[in-house]
C-alpha cells in the first residue's frame, strides 16, 4: 500500500468518523498490525469455504484476508454507501456488499451462499457505540448462518464492556489478544458457535 493510499483511506474514514462516529467507532482506520492479528487469530478454514467480514471500512482486514487466506473467498459487507463503493474499487477480487449486517442470512441467500458454506466471520463493528438493539440483531444474524464451532473474531478497544452483550446465549469466548500497535490499542476477541 502506498503512503498515498494510506492518506486517502485515513482521510475518507476520519470524514466520516465525524459525520456518523456512532457507526464508525474510531478516529483513524486499524492498523495492519491489528489485521495480521486479527486474520492469525481465525482458524484454518477450509479451502473453498467463504469468510465473512462485516463493517469492512476502508478495507484494512479485507486486504489481509485476501493475502493470507488466498483459498477463501471473502464477502465484505459494509453500511455505508460511499465506504463501498471504495471497497468495491479497491478489492476487485473480494465481494463487496453494500448492506446490513443484521440482514446477514438475506445477503448471502441473495448471493445463492448456504450456511454451510460459510467458514467464518470477521467483525470491525463498533458494537459498543451501537444501540443494544442493533447489536442483538448482528449476533442473532451470525448465530443464524455460522453452525456450530464455527469462528467469529471481533476487533474492540474494551472487551469488559461485552460482559453485557447478547452475544454469549449463541457463542462462547476461547481467548482475547491485545494489539498495542494500533491507534488506539485494541483487542482480538476470538470467539465460536455454541
């Protein structure tokens, strides 16, 4: 990535930060050490079996993906308009969906993509700056479409704020890393389908 590229994705998701900071949950774009975190920390998948990553942003984890894990076409779903079609631009080889992450199960029926062939899924959603509604919404969503011990990592900057999430009647937590060289630090969270 050039240093150009950088600029411009900085740009483009601090623009929006101060236009919807709820959805966006950061000032500044991860870092790739948190992607290269984040894509280790995912289990082996599968060949063949798709890998889902839902609020994709300017695309740091999508890129890690699409280098690290070659044999699993990747789905990146994104809520916002303008971050899409980004996304759609710079990663080609990935599809890129513009659409709600709630609506999970809809946008890969849509996409003729059974549960079963989903292998895992990668979340940079904010979900503490999210309505806990919202929230439930999104882990009912990939409760529905991951079956069971399958994966899902979640990027966050406070894992004890998830004490009260919805998240653990579908999912159990196996191990959270924390990646200080990120802006701010943050933490993999590692989690699976009871």
């Amino acid at each position: 990535m050039t240093l150009t590229t950088k600029f411009n994705e900085t740009f483009a998701f601090t623009k929006k930060f101060i236009s919807h900071y709820q959805q966006m949950g950061a000032v500044i774009p991860s870092s790739r050490h948190l992607a290269q975190a984040m894509v280790a920390a995912l289990p082996s998948i599968p060949s063949g079996q798709y890998i889902v990553e839902l609020g994709a942003g300017t695309g740091v984890f999508t890129r890690q993906l699409l280098v690290d894990r070659p044999s699993n076409p990747i789905i990146a779903i994104e809520l916002d308009h303008d971050m899409a079609v980004r996304l759609r631009i710079a990663f080609p080889n990935a599809t890129i969906v513009e659409g709600d992450a709630a609506k999970l199960s809809d946008i890969l029926s849509s996409l003729n993509i059974r549960h079963d062939q989903v292998g895992g899924v990668l979340s940079a959603i904010p979900f503490i700056s999210l309505p806990a509604s919202i929230g439930d919404a999104i882990f009912a969503a990939m409760a529905e479409v991951l079956t069971t011990g399958k994966p899902y990592m979640q990027v966050t900057y406070f894992s004890p704020a998830w004490r009260g999430f919805s998240v653990w009647k579908n999912f159990s937590q196996r191990s959270i890393k924390r990646v200080w060289r990120n802006v701010p630090p943050a933490e993999v969270m590692e989690f699976y389908r009871k």
